[in-house]
C-alpha cells in the first residue's frame, strides 16, 4: 500500500509534467486529482459488490490508481471538473472489474499478467485515447478563451490567409504563419487513429519480442508451475552460502 499512496500523491505531476504552459499544468493537476478521487470512491463500490461484502486489497492497490491513468492524455485540457470525474469513475470501474474477473480469464489462456498492468494501464490508457479524440473534437474557441485553443491544438490554427485566419486576426498573433486549419472532428479523428497506430505498434512489438523469448537461449521454463521461480535465471542468495561454506572446508588454511 505505500507504493499506491506515493504513486496517489505523485501522479498529477507525471500529467503535468508536459503541459504546455503554467495554466496548464495547474488544470492538469486539478483533473488528475478529480479524476484520482473518483476512481478510489468506485473501486470501493465495486470492490464490495462483485466481492459480496468484502474488499479486495488487489483492487484498492491498483485500481484506485487507474483514475491518474485514463485522465493522463486531457488532463490539462479538460476545463470543467464534471469531465475528469466522469473519466476517472469510468476508469475505477472497468479496472476493477477486469482485476476481478478478466485476470482469472487470461491464466486459463495462458497470459500472465503479474501485476495487472493490462487492468491498470492497458485499459485506462485506452480510456484515455478515446477521451482525447472526444475533447479534441469538441473543443472550440469559446472553451478555451479564443486563441489559447490553438496551444493545445496546433493543427487547429486556421490556414493562412483564409477567411478565418482573418476573422480571428491571426495575423496579428503569434500564430500569423497558420496552421492545418484543421476543424474540431478531424482533430478527433487524428486522436483516435493515434490510438489505433499505437495499438497496432504495441501488438506488434509484443508477438515480435514473444517470438524472440522462445528461443532457446532464452526459454528456460519448461513447466508451468516454474514460472514464478527464479532459481532458473538467478544464483539465489542461499546456494551462494552453501558454495561459500564447501570453500571453506576444502580449504582449511584459511584463517576465520
């Protein structure tokens, strides 16, 4: 549990860390916050409900922490609290959820994951690339102040010399070079297909590097119930004080 506490107290400045300017990495601070709230108060719901009355330590270490996950990508874009606390809910209850009983599915499948890094990333992470297609798309001037939006989405500046590049003044702007003109749905559309490169990229890698783990040089688990030992990749602290004390006996000149 200290590990989730530090990593509770610690998340919005990973969300922050990329902002683009100070306004924005106080947003992305408060969101995280909201949303991290929001996934606590649902693990526990859901905890209770799918454990008949009790909760489950597994879903309070890492589900609670989910909320900092799904919120990472719009953390410092989402201008009302209602949008945090919506992803973060949402987050809590899929991640728990998936600890509960999509982690019992993939054993029998035969895909280990250890720490439930595809409940508490994976999923939330997904979460988050969907929630950053949807701001995109429904961001607009009036939301962010008027031409503050186009910090946030560069593509969005209106091209040069068009009809809106005037109407908004931009030539007298720090934006007067113009941008991709991009409208509001096809920024969304760009942040979903981001999604979907990444998934295809992350796929991908993982067969490949599969793959390359079976080889022989490095597959040496040859039995199921060896492959949480770790007598098969490491000298364990033990055989390292057997072997010490055959030293000593066979040589006996040595002074203690």
């Amino acid at each position: 549990m200290i590990g989730t506490l530090f990593l509770w107290l610690y998340w919005p400045s990973f969300n922050s860390a990329t902002a683009v300017n100070d306004e924005a990495k106080t947003r992305a601070i408060v969101n995280t916050y909201l949303s991290l709230a929001a996934s606590c108060i649902t693990t526990f719901m859901i905890s209770v409900i799918v454990g008949r009355g009790k909760l489950n330590m597994v879903h309070v270490q890492n589900a609670t922490l989910a909320g900092g996950v799904a919120v990472g990508a719009v953390a410092d874009v989402i201008t009302r609290p209602v949008g945090s606390v919506i992803i973060g809910s949402l987050a809590g209850i899929v991640s728990t959820i998936s600890f509960q009983y999509l982690t019992p599915l993939l054993k029998k499948i035969n895909i280990h994951d250890t720490c439930g890094v595809h409940n508490l990333h994976g999923i939330p992470g997904l979460i988050s690339g969907v929630s950053s297609g949807i701001v995109a798309a429904v961001a607009n001037r009036d939301i962010f102040g008027g031409n503050k939006l186009y910090d946030y989405y560069p593509s969005r500046i209106p091209l040069f010399q068009s009809s809106e590049y005037f109407q908004f003044k931009i030539n007298l702007t720090e934006f007067s070079d113009g941008g991709l003109g991009r409208t509001g749905i096809e920024q969304g559309g760009y942040q979903i297909l981001s999604v979907v490169l990444t998934l295809a990229m992350s796929i991908i890698g993982g067969l490949i590097t599969g793959l390359l783990m079976r080889i022989p040089m490095f597959e040496k688990i040859k039995n199921r119930e060896d492959y949480f030992e770790d007598e098969l990749f490491w000298e364990m602290e033990s055989e390292s004080f057997d072997n010490s004390k055959n030293y000593l006996t066979e040589n006996q000149t040595i002074k203690l």
